[in-house]
C-alpha cells in the first residue's frame, strides 16, 4: 500500500489521479475529509481507503505492515496564517511522527516542502542542505517547513530512502477550493472573465519594471511526474527543489491566459500591498541539477504550454485532473 497525505488536496488529488493512470489503486489517502469543498478532487479516483488525518498516527502504528511507501502532502499552507502553534501542530510535529513511523519501520518516504523556506532568497535558490540552517523564511508557514528540513537531516534515524521537496510556485488543475490561496493562473483567469483584464502588483523596486517580477512557475502535471519517479526508482535521500528551472514574469504568465483564451492582453498595476511590499518576492528560480543528477531527464512544461493546458482543458470547463 502507498499512503498519499493531503490527498484531497490540490497536489495531492493530481497524485492520486497520476497513480491511478499508471494502473496503481492500492492507496490510503488521509485527508480532512469534513470540508466537502474538496470532494471533486477525488470523483471517480479509485484507491483502497480513506483515513481522517487526525486518526492516521494511530492507524499507520497499527498497520505499518501494509505500507511500502509514504507520500507526506498534507500541510497547512497558508502563508497568510501567523498562529505558529497550528503549524507547528500541523506541518512540524505531524510530519516528524510520520518520519519517526517510517524510520522505524524501514519505510520510504517523500515529503513536501517548500520553496517558500527561501525567503527573499539572500543565500540563493540552491538545493543545498548544508546552507538550510541559514535560511530565513518570510512567514510561519515558511520557518515550518525549514524548521522540519533542518530537523530530518539531522536525525541519526531516517527512512531507508527518502526525499523533502521544495515545491516553487506549482498551478494547475483541481485547485478550485484554495481560494485566495490558489495560483497566480487561477485568479488571472477568473479575473478575466469578470472584467476583461488583470490586475498585477506594480513593481516597487527600480530595478524592475511593473509585472516583471519573476517567479518559478512549475506545472502540478510535472511535479506529480516527479514524485511518480522517486516512487519508482533508487534516489539518494536529500533535499531536492522541484520548480520549472526556468524563472518567469507576471506578465509572461498573464499573456499566456489571454492567449489560451484567443483574447488581447489587457494588464494594468495596483500598488503593492504596504504590509507585504518588505517581503514580496522579486524572484525565485529552483536550480535543477540536483534532481537532473539523480537521473531525472523529462523536460518540464513551458508557462506558455502549461497554462495553455491548465485554461483550455480545465478552467474553462470547470473540469478536474
């Protein structure tokens, strides 16, 4: 059996969806299940059970003999949520007791992290783990995740395979319940429905022009490959980035929606937010090489094929991955 956490959820329903295409049904999902919102995410996937997340320690103690393999998505990510005990209830805490399970057990695993441990980015964007000490997130979501990264390479008591990923900024299909929390794409798009153009922070930095702040846009379709692929082959156990490789403007990304909707490019600036503009973001970039060197070769989607995809086969016709 492999356990999927957070598979409800928007990365981790596109798991279960990439599994269930390659023919693989004997899967646990854990979730909150309560929030029905999330509920098409799973319409019509096929697995083995579901598991409430608060019952899932206790379950997994019980029948730790049928799991061969732990997909740990489950989080709260929330970047806006400053209650640091409910990170460190739900992301810190829970995913050291999963790494206690499986290390006991002799159980692989995979983890989410993020690139949101990056900070401002003043020590780069390198999967290095010898660096993540000095690394100093914006938020508690962010120290969450690194305080966890910095605990697991640390520990004397590991998996006998595992791997933390640091997603950038993943889009695409079944994220429709995340709400002010979902993708870039997701609110350009609704955005353009609504009133015929986008709206995109104004740059408050000299050095770049409005809408040419820079993100690592990274398709949900090629991180689902890649976590299909270190459940399948022998990785060494580390730390790896998981973005496109390829840094990308706003306003790349919006013209790429007016474009998946044959429509003119309209795109005007607000200010950015005073309370967020010290910490706002004006690149990220995952260096690859990492995962490349672990004999990961499938090129990863363009923005412009990506979002071409995400809003001509899902947006646009409300449908799930």
């Amino acid at each position: 059996m492999i356990v999927i956490t957070g598979s409800a959820g928007f990365i981790g329903s596109c798991l279960v969806s990439k599994f269930n295409q390659q023919g693989v049904y004997d899967l646990i999902l854990v979730d909150d299940f309560s929030k029905h919102e999330k509920d098409q995410n799973l319409y019509e996937k096929r697995f083995a059970k579901k598991i409430d997340r608060k019952v899932f320690i206790k379950w997994f103690e019980d029948n730790y003999k049928e799991v061969s393999l732990v997909i740990h998505i489950g989080a709260r990510t929330d970047t806006t949520e400053f209650d640091v005990n409910i990170f460190n209830e739900l992301n810190l805490n829970y995913t050291k007791a999963v790494w206690k399970l499986c290390s006991l057990h002799h159980i692989r695993m995979v983890y989410a992290s993020s690139a949101a441990t990056y900070g401002l980015g003043e020590f780069g964007y390198n999967d290095d783990e010898s660096k993540i000490s000095l690394l100093k997130p914006l938020n508690p979501y962010g120290d969450s995740k690194n305080d966890f990264d910095k605990w697991a390479i640390l520990q004397k008591e590991q998996p006998p395979q595992w791997q933390g990923l640091k997603f950038f900024n993943v889009y695409g299909p079944n994220e429709y319940h995340k709400g002010r929390m979902a993708s870039v794409i997701f609110h350009a798009f609704h955005q353009i429905q609504k009133v015929g153009e986008v709206k995109l922070f104004r740059s408050h930095k000299p050095e770049y022009s409005d809408g040419c702040q820079l993100r690592d846009f990274v398709y949900v379709k090629d991180v689902v490959d890649v976590i299909w692929y270190l459940a399948n082959e022998k990785v060494k156990s580390g730390i790896y980035n998981l973005g496109s490789g390829k840094a990308r403007t706003f306003l790349d990304l919006a013209k790429s929606t007016f474009n998946a909707l044959n429509l003119e490019t309209k795109v005007s600036f607000i200010d950015t937010p005073a309370d967020i503009r010290d910490k706002y973001q004006y690149f990220t970039e995952a260096n690859m090489q990492k995962l490349i060197s672990a004999g990961y070769k499938k090129p990863f989607t363009t923005l412009e094929e990506g979002v071409g995809d995400y809003v001509k086969n899902y947006l646009t016709t409300n449908k799930y991955f």
